[in-house]
C-alpha cells in the first residue's frame, strides 16, 4: 500500500513537471523541485529524458546539489557532472558528509578531485583518504568517520559537560562510543540513556559491549544482513586491531538493500541498475546487443539439438506442436528454484555444506510436480491425437526436464559464483538453454524411440 502511494506520488509530481516544462512556466517548476528531498530530486531526474533533466538540474538549490549527485546512478550522475563547472562541483561536495563525498568521489575529474581534497580541512582530508584506502562494497567504504567518543574512566555527568561543550552532534547520532587510550573500541551508550542516569555514574557501567565492532573489510551484503538480523540502528566499524574508525547507521544499509534487490532484478535481465534509462541510443544498443548475441548462440544450440531429431518431425507433426510445452515448462520451473538460490546465496544461507540436502529437496519437489503435469499433458495429448505413444513420450520428457531444471537451478548459481561470475546476471541465459536443450531432447528422444520403432 505504501509502495503504491509513492508510485502514485512520483508519478503525480512527474506529470506537473512535464506540463510545467511544456508551457513555458519555470516558476511552478522551481517551486516544485525544490520543495522535494534531495532523494525524489534524483528520482525526478532519473525519469526525465536529457534536455529536460539538465533544465531541471539547473533549478535544484546548490545546497542540495551535492546529496542529489548521491542519490542517482553512475551514468545520470555521470550526465550532471558534465553540465557543472569545477567551483560548482566542489561547492556540491562541501556539503557531504565523509562517506557520501568517498562515493562522489570515484565518478570526478582527477582535477577536480584535486580541487575538493585541497578545499578540505587536513582531519577530514586524512578522513576521506582512509575510507578510499578501502576496497568498494566494503563496511570501510560505507562508514561514516564522524562520530563521538569518550572514555571509560569518565562519569556520566563529565560526558554531558562534553557534550554541552561540542555544542552539536553528527547527523543520524544513535550512540557515543567508548574507547581506550588507543582508540581501540570497548563499547557504546544510548545518548537517550545518558539523560535518564544518575551524573555520576562512570561510563564503564553503563556501557553496551553488543554489538563487537565490524571489521572495515566486512563487504556490505553481510552488513546489510548484520543489522536485518540484529535489528541494529546503527554500528560500529574497526580495523584489524579493533581501532575504532567510523559507524555504520541504518539509513545507509536500507540503500545496499534497495541497490541489491534492483541488481537481482534487472541482472536477470542481463542490464545494469546504474543504467541510465534515458541512455544515448548507441550505447543502450551496444549493452542489449552482447546479451541478445549469447541469447541468439543459445537458440542456435537448441536449433541443433532440434535439428539432430528431423526425421520424426517430418512424420509426427504433433512433435512440433507439444516440444516447446516441455521447453517452457522446464524455463519456468527452473527460474524459481534460480531465482531462490541466488536470494539464498545474497544471504549467505546456501553453500557447500547444505547444497545437497537442498538439492535433494529440489529434486523430489520436480519429480512431484513432474508427475502431476505430465499426466495433466499426457491426458491433453491423447485427448487430441489418440496416439498413446506420444502421450507418454510427451509425460515422460515433462519429469525429465522439471528434474533437469532443478539440477540446473541448484547447481548453475553455485558453479557461476565459484567461477566469480554473478548468478543474477548470467544465470538466466545459461539455465534457459539447458531446459529448452533438454526439454526438446528427451521428447524428441522419446518420441524417435516409441513412435519410429
């Protein structure tokens, strides 16, 4: 229900601002725009075609041009940059914070990265190149460096005299983490449960030692899974000495959530979540013609096994009316079990040591409901053709390419892994040229053996 009342509302602001835009009034859109989060700004921006999503960046207030950058794709985000100029751009990353400005920072210009380090203070410089030092996809990377500290030693009432003192608190501050003489991470306190302590009370007994700190190498799945397990709000990341060196708060693990459930979507479809919908034409052309080429190899190889079977095509027409009935069955067979094992393997909750009793479980799934439909298909088929050899070569290929698509659906994604290849992107294509092979082969098999000899 809340999904579809922000489609609706996407799609309400999206068509005012194309009314808007046609007639000329730049004031109403400006209203608009700027009455949004920088987050529906980007959304807005990425529905728009090119000329009118470079009018509308330029009516975002350059406050909110840097968290906009954040919130859109590479290649949109890629689009942006080119319309600004230098100051522009390093005005924008002036308003990040560290682990927003580490993202931004990989799609600028070497000179105008050199533009933004120079226009930092040193603590937040040596900040940033600590978290670039870390690997992409790592807890390193999504850490936030900007956080409050004290020591065990200290009363409660010394914390809150700090606290006064800073005068203020880093955005999403869940926590003040405790640490030692060499800022080694010893634990955390809720900032709402040093209001309702007694002053003097030392920290060390009102601190939480849960969670222990994440190590910065830890890459964002588990972390995503880290805080869906545990119900975290926020984390503490470490180094391999347990060095505290930044938090992990949870509005940036719902970001990994929502990048990891678009990639699964769209890379089974062979396409990119930082594609740029409105893409140059030849570019957009380049990306789909590699997939529709290995799709195109694919079809030839089930041509070939098609054709290995000519001589009872030729003489059982109804072998080429019923074989792409067991085809698509295995397709779509073996698309559920895919589709859950690459969930699963997201998750860390496939590998070695349960992949057989899975696979055994798969496997007796597709022998019942191979049983089932081939005798629905087997029926159907001698309903029409009163051939009953054909009825049972038609049943016998349904069992026999369901278990195929089970085999191919366990196994595929974790062979595609072990190989470093990702399964939400190249196991679709692989797995639907297994079952159509064997679909068309164990029919038009059968159907050689019971209806020619």
């Amino acid at each position: 229900m809340a999904d579809t009342a922000h489609h609706d509302k996407t799609a309400k602001q999206l068509r005012l601002l194309d009314q808007a835009l046609d007639s000329g009034r730049l004031g109403p859109v400006k209203r608009l725009v700027n009455s949004l989060a920088p987050a529906e700004i980007g959304n807005l921006l990425e529905s728009l075609p090119p000329a009118k999503r470079q009018i509308v960046w330029g009516m975002v207030d350059p406050e909110d041009d840097g968290e906009v950058l954040v919130h859109v794709g590479d290649e949109v985000r890629e689009d942006l940059l080119r319309a600004m100029d230098t100051d522009e751009i390093v005005a924008a990353a002036e308003t990040l914070d560290i682990d927003d400005l580490a993202e931004l920072l990989e799609d600028l210009p070497d000179t105008v990265i050199d533009e933004v380090l120079k226009s930092m203070d040193r603590e937040n410089r040596e900040r940033l190149e600590q978290m670039l030092a870390y690997d992409e996809d790592t807890a390193g990377r999504l850490m936030n460096p900007d956080l409050v500290t004290v020591r065990a030693d200290v009363t409660v009432d010394v914390v809150l005299r700090y606290l006064r003192l800073r005068g203020e608190l880093p955005e999403q501050s869940h926590h003040l983490y405790v640490v030692n003489r060499r800022r080694q991470y010893q634990g955390r306190i809720a900032f709402s449960h040093l209001l309702i302590t007694d002053p003097a009370t030392p920290v060390n007994r009102l601190m939480d030692t849960e969670p222990q700190g994440i190590d910065a190498h830890t890459p964002v799945t588990q972390v995503a899974r880290m805080f869906a397990d545990h119900d975290w709000v926020s984390a503490p990341v470490v180094d391999e000495n347990n060095v505290l060196l930044g938090r992990i708060t949870v509005d940036d693990v719902i970001d990994i959530i929502r990048e990891q459930a678009e990639h699964q979507a769209l890379g089974a479809a062979g396409l990119d979540e930082d594609e740029d919908m409105f893409a140059p034409v030849p570019r957009t052309t380049r990306r789909r013609a590699i997939w529709l080429g290995i799709n195109l190899l694919t079809a030839f190889l089930a041509s070939w096994v098609i054709g290995n079977f000519e001589t009872v095509l030729q003489k059982v027409v109804a072998c080429a009316v019923l074989m792409p009935i067991v085809a698509s069955m295995g397709g779509v067979a073996g698309t559920q079990v895919l589709t859950l094992m690459v969930r699963a393997l997201a998750l860390g909750q496939v590998g070695a040591s349960n992949a057989l009793p899975l696979l055994h479980k798969e496997i007796l799934v597709a022998l019942a409901n191979g049983l089932l439909w081939a005798m629905v298909v087997g029926g159907v088929a001698f309903s029409i053709y009163r051939d009953g050899m054909l009825a049972l070569s038609f049943g016998v290929a349904m069992v026999v390419n369901l278990i195929a698509a089970a085999l191919s659906g366990v196994f595929l994604p974790l062979l595609l892994k072990r190989m470093r290849i990702d399964p939400a992107l190249a196991g679709g294509v692989i797995l639907t040229t297994v079952t159509d092979c064997c679909g068309f082969a164990s029919f038009l098999g059968l159907s050689t053996v019971l209806l020619l000899h």
